[in-house]
C-alpha cells in the first residue's frame, strides 16, 4: 500500500511537470498553443 502511494505521488509530479506534452498529445493541438494558454494569468 505504501509503495502505491509513492508511485502515485510520483506519478502526479510527473504529469505536472509535463502536463504542456501531455495535453497536447490528447487534445491533439500543438504544444506552444497549450503553454500560452497555461501561462497566461488569472482574471
């Protein structure tokens, strides 16, 4: 049970910090347009 939560901590940081790739791989759209619309600020 430990080793699951630790491999889905992991898991979750991964895909934070890919998560500009990773978006664009399932929406299917290019990558610079995702980052734009990540980095853009908050209203």
């Amino acid at each position: 049970m430990f080793w699951f939560l630790v491999l889905l901590v992991i898991a979750g940081v991964v895909a934070y910090r890919y998560r500009a790739q990773l978006m664009a791989k399932i929406l299917g759209q290019p990558q610079s347009r995702i980052e734009r619309r990540l980095n853009q600020r908050k209203r």
